[in-house]
C-alpha cells in the first residue's frame, strides 16, 4: 500500500510541475501560431499606411520613403524575437538601442505586432486627420479584442509592452536625422534661392521647392556619393543638339498622345495627393496585392518589407541629392521656349528639378528586392486604383517585375513631366541600390563577427 501512496504522490507531483511549466514550454507554439492571421494582420496595417500617405499632409515621396524604412525596421525588430536565427538591427545598425533587458517568455506575435504598429502610426503620423486617427485606434482595438477572445490578459499586455517599447526605440533612432525627423511638416524651405541660367530649373507656380536638402538626410545601404550616375545631357537650345531630340521626344509623344499611353502615364502618376497614395507607396500596394495573390511567410513578408523599406529611403535620399546638384529645368519651361510656346504636359509637373527621375528609381530599387525574393516571372493584376474615377486605373497585367519597372519609368516621358535620359539613368542607380538592399546579410551565421 504505501508503494501505491508514494507513486500517487510521485504522479501529482509531476502533473502539478507540468502545469506550473507547460506554459514556459508552449512559447514557441505561441511564436508560430496562426502564421496566417500575422500575414494579414501586417498587410491591413500595410494597407491603412496607404490610406494616411494619401491623406496626410507632407507625406510625398522622400517623406514616405523613409517612414516605410522606419516601420520595416520596427516590424523587423518585433519579429526577430521569433526567430533566434535573425540578426538584431543593432547589428546593422549600431546606434540603434533597444531598453529591454528581458522578454517574456509567453509573447503572442501578433499582439507585438499589433502594439507596434499602433505606436508607429501615432509618432509618424501625428496629424492624421480625425477619420484617418480613429480608424488605426479602432484597428488597433478591433485586433487587441481578438486576441484577448485567445489568449490571456496578461500575455497580451506583455507582448503590446514589448511592442509599444520597439516602436519607441525606432523612434528615437529616427530622430537622429535631423533632415528627416518630422519633415512631413517641413516640405518647402521658404529661403531656398535655385540657381538661375540657361536650362536651371525654377518654380512656376507659387510654392518654393519640395524638399530642397533632402540629399542629406539618413541613408542605410551605402552614402549617395558612392553610387556614379552618369551626368545629364550637356544642355544646349541649338535644334541640332541632343538636348534639343530629348525635349522634341517628350513633344512629338504628346501629339498626339495614344490612348495606351495615356492608360499608362495615368496608371503610374501617383502625383496627386488626396487622391492616391505617393510613387514610393506605389511599391507597397503592389508588395501587398502580390501577397495577397500568392500567400507566403511572415518571415518572406517580414524580409520583402524590411528591405524594399530600406531600398525605397535610400532611393530618395539619392535621386533628391542629385535633382539638386544638376538642376535641370522640366521639358514643359524648354518645349515651351523652344519648340512650342503653348505645350502643356498631360499633367501638372511635379516642383522640384527633372534629373533623375524618381519614379524611375524608386521601381527599379523596390524591382530589385521584388526579384530577389519572388523571381522576375510572375502573373500579377495591377489594382492599385480600379476604384478611381479622376484618370484611368483600369487595372494592368504584368508578367514579370522588370516589365512593371520599365513601364513605371517610362510612364513619366509619357506624361510630359521628364526627358529619357531622366527615365534611363533613374532605372540604372534605383538597380544599384535595389541589389545593395538584396546583399545585406540579415541571418546571425552569415554576419562576420
């Protein structure tokens, strides 16, 4: 008999301890759990990013280029914590700090992500207009309900903690560009002079440059002055120049102008804020329907944004630095002077100089990071702006990525807001950083200590 007493103790015991465990023991089921719903948590979130870009004040390309750079990084560091085979971004990068001494071992992924996102939203977005800020909180709370229908109070309060002090910590790090920090506020210097002369790009309408000293805000892969772009055109208003063919290409082009390109100038525009989202976010509309259309990881949905993030800030701190140095003046002021005073470009042209062009390089870049992952053959349906009524979002089928890129560059010489050699040469240095994005080593056994 005491033989039977001491195995049930013996057996209580154990039971008792597994219970006390069990919870410790289930953290990486806790990490895995409903990969699914994390995809499509970060593509909502990615989805209402598009919606703010659109409907908040200064979010033009620069600006949100660097804000997705921010929330990949944020989203990278929230993920890391699920994978032990991830790099810390204080590895990359090492004035980045993150004040958390310990983590919890019961931490739901989602909630992290959920908390983050949240966080982010509010520092980069302080200004959202009131629907837009009710519509992320309400996100955010519709998400945090949800998961408490799963798991405890106490495990979505840790894990929010641990998203909410990631958040915070990008933030911080942000700050450190000086440049860039809160210049959604700041998009037109007042005291900026452009440099005036023959063929020097100035402002026709009353509003100063956008973002004139955008060539020195944070860059992530490599300084701008590292990449050789191959210097403009020689100008010239000689009709036997070759300045004189690029500016009569974007002229003859226009009249007329085909209906097809038309579809495609329009389709590529993104220049109309309050109406669509910017170029740069053009790139994560796609990244998002592309996901959508063919389901994949968190940890490839993860990668694909952590890069083309840093890929996109990188692009616009390039392109904007050389706008500036060369200056070049639009083709509508050149057309105008010297092939027809009463051309006008399909749509207004953008105010800042046309060499290189951004649209070109921000695809290219983005292209770049696309290929790396998904492969360059795809079947992919374009339906960024089907729901427009103001210009012609007909959707478009690609099937392959450079197809896409190539058609986003030229789409600007079609709009007559940029010369070829501003689409050719966008297409070559947004390539460059685009591969630079792809190389960075971001698993712990290929960094080299």
């Amino acid at each position: 008999m005491k033989y039977m007493k001491f195995g049930y103790r013996k057996t209580m015991f154990y039971a008792v301890l597994w219970m006390l465990f069990l919870p410790f023991f289930q953290c990486k089921e806790y990490s895995k759990k409903s990969s699914n719903d994390t995809v499509q948590l970060i593509l909502d979130w990615n989805k209402m990013l598009l919606n703010l870009v659109q409907t908040s004040e200064g979010y033009r390309p620069p600006v949100s280029g660097r804000m997705y750079c921010y929330m990949g990084l944020s989203l990278w560091e929230c993920n890391r914590f699920f994978n032990k085979d991830l790099i810390e971004l204080s590895t990359l990068f090492p004035d980045f700090k993150l004040p958390v001494d310990s983590v919890p071992l019961r931490i739901v992924r989602d909630a992290v992500i959920n908390a983050n996102y949240e966080r982010m939203v509010h520092h980069f977005f302080p200004h959202a207009i009131m629907s837009m800020h009710k519509s992320y909180q309400s996100f955010y709370e519709s998400n945090r309900v949800n998961l408490l229908s799963k798991y405890s109070k106490w495990d979505i309060d840790q894990s929010e903690d641990l998203g909410f002090k990631i958040a915070d910590a990008i933030f911080e790090f942000s700050k450190l560009d000086k440049i860039g920090h809160q210049s959604f506020a700041f998009n037109f210097d007042q005291n900026y002079t452009p440099r005036v002369g023959d063929g020097q790009w100035v402002s026709l309408d009353s509003m100063p440059a956008l973002l004139p000293h955008w060539g020195q805000a944070k860059w992530f892969l490599l300084p701008p002055d590292s990449i050789k772009l191959v210097p403009p055109i020689e100008f010239s208003n000689e009709r036997s120049s070759e300045f004189f063919s690029q500016a009569l290409e974007v002229f003859t082009i226009s009249r007329p102008l085909t209906s097809e390109r038309r579809w495609i100038a329009e389709f590529w525009s993104d220049d109309f804020h309050g109406i669509t989202f910017c170029a740069v976010s053009r790139w994560i509309s796609i990244l998002i329907q592309y996901t959508e259309q063919n389901p994949n990881t968190v940890e490839v949905l993860v990668e694909t944004l952590f890069r083309m993030g840093l890929a996109l800030n990188d692009a616009t701190v390039f392109v904007w630095s050389k706008k500036y140095i060369y200056n070049v003046e639009r083709p509508d002021t050149y057309i105008r002077r010297n092939v027809n005073k009463n051309w006008e470009p399909l749509h207004h042209t953008p105010n800042f100089p046309s060499y290189p062009s951004g649209h070109a390089t921000f695809g290219a870049a983005a292209g770049e990071v696309l290929k790396a992952i998904f492969g360059n053959k795809i079947q992919f349906t374009d339906r960024s702006h089907e729901t427009k009524k103001e210009f012609n979002g007909t959707p478009r089928k690609f099937t392959t990525i450079d197809a896409m890129v190539n058609e986003n560059a030229l789409s600007r010489l079609y709009l007559g807001v940029h010369y070829r050699m501003d689409c050719e040469e966008g297409l070559n240095v947004g390539k460059i950083i685009g591969k630079k994005a792809v190389e960075l080593s971001l698993l712990k056994n290929q960094v080299k200590n």
